[in-house]
C-alpha cells in the first residue's frame, strides 16, 4: 500500500470547504450534542402540533382530534367490534370536574398523561400477568365543541391543506397503519402483523406533541391483542426480511441517536485519569467522527495513515464550525497549517475584507489538528504549546494500517511516535483492533509509561447491526456459517469465532438467519438455551440484531447428533441469491430454450402387427441464435459480466470492485462492454485528436506563463514579485501590473495567444456513447436483461462537461476515458490529480456505476457503495477482508447491498479463527506500540538491547 505523507494540495484544500448535506450536518450536530447529554434523541419528524407550529394546548388538542380522527375511530371501533374502546368519560376523572378544570390545569394533566404514555416502557407492550376486567377498557374522553381563540383559528387554517391520505406527519402516518392492520386481521391475512411491528417501533420514537387520544387508542388495541396471544412472534420473525430490513418506515421515522459505542468513549474520556482505550465498531457507524464530540472537552489530535480520511473529517469539521488545524507531510511544527477559523493572529486583505495571510504559529484555538503518521510529533509539541497533555486526546484511526506487511516504511515511523508519545490519553479505533487479551506488551508498555495518574485500560466493542450486507460467492449463494462444513466440530469453531468477532453480524443474512433458527426450532434441533421461548417474550424483543444473535445462538446449541440432518437439508435446498442470466450469451445474442414434439417411427417386419415406438431422434434442450450449442456458465463466475448481462443485478447504487491490479480488471470491463470495432476506432480517434489537441494546449499555456511573468518583471524593473514588497506598496504595486497587463499594447501578443488558447479547448471533440453500451441504460437493459426483473437496476449519470474535462486531461490512460463513457471511474495512485478530483466529485454525488480501486482504497473510503467485488488477486489478512467489506451499505438507509467474492478462498479465510500468534497485525503492534525493543521468537516476545552499528572508519 502506497500511502501518502505530503502536504496538502490545492484541489485537497479545496475540497474540504465544500458543506457537507444537510442530513450529515443534522448527524454532526447529534454527536457534538451527545458529548454533554449522552442519551440525545433528536426526531426531526412533524406530528401536527409541530407541522403548523404552534404552542401545545389541550384544547387544540382536543380540536384536532376530532376534527381528523374522532369520527374516523368511532366508525372503527363500531366496524371491528373493539368493544373495549370506550368514548363516555375519562378514566378516573370525572366529566364535570373535567368540563370545570381551567385550560392550565387540563394542559398539565394531559402533559403528565402524555409522559407517561411515551415511555417507551410502557409503549413497548409489555405483557401484564394479571388484568382486571376494568383494566382492559380504554377511556377516551374528547371535549366537544371546542371553543378555540381567534389567534388559534387563524393558524389552524393551515392545516386545511393537509391530504391525510399521503401525508408524513405523524399522526396521519400511525392511523394509517392502524387502520391498515384491523382491516387485515378482520380478514384473517396474517400481514397484519406488519402493520402491528411497524406500530410497536414507531410509538417509542421521540416524535414531539404525537396527539394523546390517538396513540392511547392505537397502544391500547395492541396492548390488548397482546394479552389476548394473538401476536405470532415466529411469524414476525419469519416474514423479518419485509417487516425489518425492507420496511421502509422504520428508518424513515426513527430517532436520530448516538451509537452505543459513541455514548461509551464520551463517558470514558471524562474520567480523570490515563487512558488507552480499545475502540472497536463496526465500519460507518461514525468512529472517524467522535473527534467532533471529543473536542466539546478535550484538544484531539486525529492521526490517521489514509488521508482521505483525515480530509472527510475535516470538511465535517469545518462543516460544523470547529477549528481544525493540519500536519501533513510535517518535519516540524513550522509546517502546521490552520483553517481560518482557528487562526488567532491574521492580516486582512484590504480589498476584500477577508483574511489575507495567516500566523500559523499561534495555535491557541485550534480544538482538533488532523495529521499523517509522519508528522504526529510534531503536531504533539504544537498542541503542547499552548495545551497541557492531560487535556488533549490522541485518536489513532486504523493503527492496524501496515501491520499486514512484514516490513513497510511506515513502522520505524510508528515505532518513534509511540516511544515519545507524551500524551497520556490515546484511542486506538478500528473496526478490526485486537483485542485486550492480543496486546499484552502494548498495554504493559503504556502502563509502565504514565504513572502520574490512575491508568484505566478501557474496551469498548460494538456490533451496532441496523442493516444486512450479505456475503455472496463465486456461484450466485448467500454464505452463512451454517453452509460452511458439514463437520459438526468445525461448525462450532466457526461459531465462536463470529461470537468472537460481532462486527460479522451485518454480514449475515437476516432471511437465512430467520429460516435456519426457525428450522431447528420446529424440528427439536436445538438445546434448551435457544429455544424460542427463552429468547422472545414479546414483539419489543425482535430486532434485526436480536434475530442474528438468535440464529447464533441456535447454531451455537444444535444437537451433534442431529448436525448431519441440517447441514443436509439445508444443503439439498440451496438456492442461488444471484442466478446466472442465462438469457443471453457473453456476446449478446439470445439464448432460445426450445422444446419440440419427439420424432417417432415404426419399426415393423409386418404390415399388420406393430411393434413398439422408438425413439428416432431427439432435439437438444438449450440452442442459441446461432448454430452452435451455448455453454454453460462456468464454475465461479457468477455476476462477473458487469458491463453487460449481469449489470442489472447491481442496484439501488454504485459498485466499487476492489482489486490489486486495477487496469487489468479496467480491461475486462472494456472487452466485455461488446462495444463493436467501428464504434471503438471512432472513440480512439476522437480521444488520440484530443490528446493531439491537449499537447498544443499545454505548450501554450507553458508560453503564456512564461510571458505573462516577463512582462510583470519588465514592469516591475526586477526579477522579483513587487507584491512582496510591503502591505501599501504591494498593494499599489500590484494595481499598477494589473492595469499594464491589461493595456492594449502590453495586452496584443498575450491577448492573441488566450485567443488561440480558447479556440483550441473548442476544437475538443467530445466522445459519447450510444445508451445501448451503458450499463443499465433502458437500451442497454433491452439487449441484455429482457424479461428479467430489472428493478432498481443502477445506472451512472455523468453530464458531457465532466465528460469533455477529461477529454482534456493529458496524464490520464485512454482506457480510463473510455470506462468514464461506461459510467466508471478508477481510483489509484497515479499523476492526475484533476482526474482524482473529479472521480472523488462523481462518487460523492453517487453519479458513477462502478469505482474500480486498489488496495489503497480498502480503509476509509467514505463513498456510498451499494455492492462490492473482492478480486481473487487481493491477498488479505482477515482483518484486511473486514476493511475491505466495510466499504459497502455506509449510507444510511436500508436498500439490497451484497458484498460478491472472485475467490472463495477468501470466505474461509473470514471465517477461521486464527491464534494471536498467526495474526500479523496482533504481532507487529506489540512490536511497535512498544518503547522496549521486543521481538517474537516463535512463542513468546523476547526484548533485546538495540545495537548501533558502528564504522570501521
């Protein structure tokens, strides 16, 4: 892995003013929040108080219940016999005393009863172990006539407008539901329960002012469906695909919190004392962003060994008003650079008012500094300078970089930051850390290190799993850990490894995950811990994390003696999640599946007695267009042909193919595109002009620099910059250039050759692809996906000036330009920045179909990948996989993501546990996160005393 330690570009630099979206600048204002209130609920979601923006009063209320509901669930009530729901009086309070309350005292009462139905305590149905008779009534006491106040009438005209049918306040969004599931159970359609899940998430949400009388209706009918047994938690379970993972609602409406690995670092890193802390989550559940809320208490300093992920860090830092500062490519503090808003001391520019020059020796406001690995030092004595060390935190993101290497020239560095490390506060966060037990010299070493305070080694792992990203092999099949072996004692490895190793619960399949657990549990496959009954009380039980450590559980606890007949029957029942498109061939032409009448004949030696039929001939089961029989689809390439057959299997969003030899795989794309000669020579043509076109352009603009540089030292009477002379001299200085170059006669040779210049960026053929070639192009989908289903097929939406930008780059592969009319850009360490930029611009917007990217590109990509390919060259460590998995379903809605293996080799790997010893990483931390100079002999760690060499001279 190539990764750079140099000074920010000016493209970086300007990328990172960009404001992040308003969604992600809600998310970062959460977790700045959560530093001070670790249980933050934020809901942006409108109930109807919140929709006309207007004060809480109990008369409105009232008003508004019965002017959308009152009438509608009375009809209710009366068409599903709900004989509980009672609408005379209020339930412990009597009419006349409610009809002579004042406004203030019922706002108060139903403030008091609406905190009470909004525990989600009390919201989550919780099964009563004995109810009265009285207890199962339901009073509904709604005021009529209600008399509102002038200013009230006024603003509820509002609400005139609102189509209740369509509508996504709240309250409209939880009848609907209601009303849905007692017309399904009326019906005896068991989706009902569909409508009750969904029911039983939405009222725990934080939604402000939900209206009291329709959730205590809705929670009371279920309270009651629940007493009565009539809620079937196996079928939630097994039907947990679309009442989960693709019920759109959940997400929609839910809550905006902080994970719980975030809430724990917040609580650790208040505590009074030294700190190593083992950060272990999951990949895109926000890690790289907790330096935002660490900053509400502490200086952070942010190390991380991939650059772009400093870089996304601080365009959110920047987004969110903090004041960063940047080491990169840093020998000494000199070379810090701070954002505007950290600076202290600046010049102004007299002409725009702006800063103009900044003194970025003064770092006193600076709250977080990002840096490489190679200038943590110094970006620890500048902090140092104006902080004291128990006041600043260390956020090492992804320490593990490297460590798969043997040697890199990266570990002496890492070996020279930890040995002077004066911080005594440090995270290490990675999704694939190792764990406490695997760093015993590492934490014996920082113990020893700091002792002016209490040392606290403090773990926080997380397996936060609010989304599914199955894992799918060469042939089209869903890998779970109970397809693996057909060994009982090898399954059971396999399962305490993923005991071992949460994070691996996104990765299963929440569908074969239901169908397994409840398989082994119909059939008394399982021993008494993972039986049903043990694990599900009620419907607030069933989670998609619950349901995965279910399945877990239950493979954990199968029989031995019963191990054959599951791995058999679930064997025998395989199905493929991504069946080969057998409708076409590699080239395009149509596969025809043909079946005609057999050929027969007689076969007599008598024209009277008949002897019986033969088969004469017999017709081939599979032909093609042409002639010749079609081949199967071959072992392990399933899903392969992206440009073409099986591009509309790629959906919802874009597809990075992760792979060490990028041109190699950039080739295939090409090859397989079936683009034809002609049209191919045609772009080669248009691209070998422009390159033509792109050599003048570039001699020019040498020469046009060059003379504009003459003319302003010609001016100036030096060979200096006269803006350099003094801030009022500069100033008129540079006015006086400004006006002489702009002079007609100073101005005719340098305005000829702008002239020659812009005629020659017109000159710029621009190359453009018929949509039949285009990956999931609706003409590109007719040829290659007819009759299939093509929904959410994805495709890329590049517009012709990006197009034509890269037609003028002269440092890119011909090839790469012709991918980008594909709708497919490449990501790897190459010369062209300006092509980095734009793919970094195309991917961020998600207008691109498929990323192709090396190895460099497996840690911390921040881009919204929907599916991913794992190449057979990639050789990776179990933590290596691990990374390169969580570049894919980051974002944060639930669409169909998969994570597609060339070799499956890969797979087992993922799945073996592997001892400390075996684990490259574990060994080379211990090693480098070390001041002692320890090696490993084979069994153990040895120190040795570090021996200079010395010259003979």
């Amino acid at each position: 892995m190539d990764l750079k330690q140099v000074k920010l570009s000016k493209s970086e630099w300007e990328s990172i003013e960009i404001p992040v979206a308003n969604q992600e600048k809600q998310v970062l204002d959460l977790i700045i929040k959560g530093y001070n209130d670790v249980n933050i609920r934020i809901n942006k979601t409108d109930s109807l108080f919140m929709f006309l923006k207007i004060e809480f009063s109990s008369d409105i209320e009232d008003h508004l219940y019965n002017k959308y509901f009152a009438d509608k669930m009375k009809a209710l009530v009366k068409k599903y016999k709900l004989e509980f729901i009672k609408f005379e009086k209020a339930r412990g309070l009597s009419q006349k005393k409610h009809h002579t309350s004042s406004s203030k005292e019922r706002d108060k009462e139903k403030e008091a009863e609406r905190e009470k139905m909004e525990n989600p305590h009390l919201a989550g149905l919780q099964v009563k172990e004995e109810v009265r008779e009285e207890d199962e009534i339901c009073y509904v006491d709604i005021v009529s006539n209600v008399k509102l106040k002038t200013k009230d009438v006024i603003r509820l005209s509002r609400s005139d407008n609102i189509d209740e049918n369509v509508s996504n306040i709240y309250e409209f969004v939880l009848f609907r539901h209601f009303q849905d599931m007692l017309s399904e159970m009326s019906s005896n359609n068991k989706h009902w329960l569909f409508h009750y899940y969904t029911l039983s998430r939405l009222l725990t949400n934080n939604v402000d002012k939900v209206n009291a009388h329709l959730r205590r209706i809705i929670v009371a009918v279920m309270d009651y469906y629940e007493r009565k047994e009539v809620v079937d938690l196996k079928y939630i379970i097994e039907n947990a695909y679309e009442f989960i993972e693709r019920n759109s609602n959940l997400l929609k409406y839910s809550d905006m919190s902080l994970y719980q690995h975030q809430k724990d670092i917040f609580n650790a890193i208040k505590r009074p004392s030294n700190k190593l802390i083992l950060y272990i989550a999951p990949t895109g559940t926000g890690k790289t962003l907790t330096p935002l809320g660490i900053s509400e208490g502490h200086r952070v300093i942010f190390v991380c060994a991939a650059r772009h992920v400093g870089l996304a860090l601080a365009r959110s830092a920047i987004s969110a008003g903090k004041k960063i500062a940047f080491a990169f490519g840093c020998s000494s503090a000199e070379d810090i650079r701070l954002h505007y808003f950290a600076a202290a001391d600046y010049t102004i520019d007299r002409r725009s008012g702006g800063i103009r020059k900044v003194d970025n020796s003064n770092g006193i406001k600076v709250e977080i500094i990002i840096c490489d690995i190679r200038s943590y030092l110094p970006a620890m004595f500048y902090m140092l300078a104006f902080n004291k060390a128990n006041d600043i935190v260390v956020q090492w993101d992804e320490p593990t970089i490297t460590l798969d290497y043997k040697d890199h020239v990266l570990h002496s560095v890492i070996k020279k930051n930890w040995s002077e490390n004066l911080i005594p506060n440090i995270i290490l966060s990675s999704a694939t850390l190792p764990k406490e037990h695997e760093l015993t010299q590492t934490i014996a070493d920082f113990r020893g290190k700091f002792t002016n305070r209490q040392n606290d080694i403090v773990n926080i792992v997380s397996h936060d799993c609010k989304k599914s990203i199955p894992l799918i092999d060469n042939n089209g099949y869903v890998i779970m850990p109970h397809k693996l072996s057909a060994k009982y004692d090898d399954t059971m490895i396999t399962a305490r490894h993923c005991e071992d190793n949460l994070t691996l619960l996104r990765y299963f399949d929440l569908k074969e995950a239901a169908e397994f657990s409840l398989y082994v549990e119909k059939y008394d496959y399982v021993n008494t811990p993972a039986k049903f009954y043990r694990n599900f009380a009620n419907v607030s039980d069933i989670t998609m994390e619950s349901i995965k450590l279910y399945y877990l559980k239950a493979l954990k606890n199968i029989k031995p003696e019963s191990w054959n007949a599951v791995y058999t029957a679930f064997g025998l029942g395989k199905k493929r999640r991504i069946s080969p498109n057998t409708t076409v061939d590699p080239t395009g032409k149509k596969i025809l599946k043909t079946r005609s009448v057999e050929n027969t004949g007689f076969s007599s030696s008598s024209s009277i007695g008949g002897s019986g039929l033969s088969r004469m001939a017999s017709t081939n089961a599979t032909t093609s267009t042409t002639a010749n029989t079609v081949a199967a689809e071959p072992t392990g390439s399933c899903a392969i042909y992206i440009t073409t057959k099986d591009a509309y299997t790629l959906t919802d969003g874009p597809t990075i193919f992760l792979a060490n030899d990028v041109q190699k795989i950039a080739k295939f794309c090409i090859q397989q595109a079936n683009i034809p000669a002609s049209v191919m020579k045609s772009i080669m043509e248009k691209i070998e002009y422009n390159n033509a076109i792109n050599e003048r352009i570039s001699s020019i603009e040498s020469d046009l620099e060059f003379e504009e540089e003459k003319l302003k030292n010609s001016i100036c009477g030096t060979s200096g910059d006269i803006r350099k002379e003094g801030k009022s001299k500069g100033k008129i200085a540079g006015d006086i250039i400004d006006r002489m170059l702009s002079s007609e006669n100073n101005n005719l040779k340098l305005r000829k050759m702008r002239e020659t210049l812009e005629d020659l960026k017109n000159m710029i053929k621009g190359a453009t692809l018929n949509d039949v070639f285009i990956p999931n192009k609706l003409a590109h989908l007719d040829v290659w996906a007819e009759n299939l289903n093509t929904k959410g097929a994805f495709t890329s939406n590049i517009d012709e000036a990006t197009i034509a930008s890269i037609m003028l780059l002269k440092d890119v592969d011909d090839s790469w330009k012709v991918l980008l009319l594909l709708g497919i850009g490449v990501f790897t360490e190459h010369k062209s920045i300006a092509y980095t930029e734009i793919m970094k611009n195309l991917a961020d917007k998600q207008l691109l179909y498929l990323i192709i990217a090396d190895s460099d590109y497996i840690y911390g990509t921040n881009y919204q990948f929907c599916h991913g390919y794992l190449s057979k060259d990639l050789n990776m460590t179990q933590e290596k996989i691990i990374q390169a998995l969580g570049r894919i379903g980051r974002n944060n809605i639930q669409q169909e993501y998969s994570a597609r293996f060339r070799d499956n080799e890969q797979i087992k790997t993922l799945f073996t546990s592997f001892k400390s010893e075996d684990k490259p990483e574990v060994l080379n931390m211990n090693i480098l996160f070390n001041t002692a100079n320890v090696r490993w002999n084979g069994s153990e760690y040895q120190e040795y005393e570090e021996v200079s060499e010395v010259s003979n001279e």
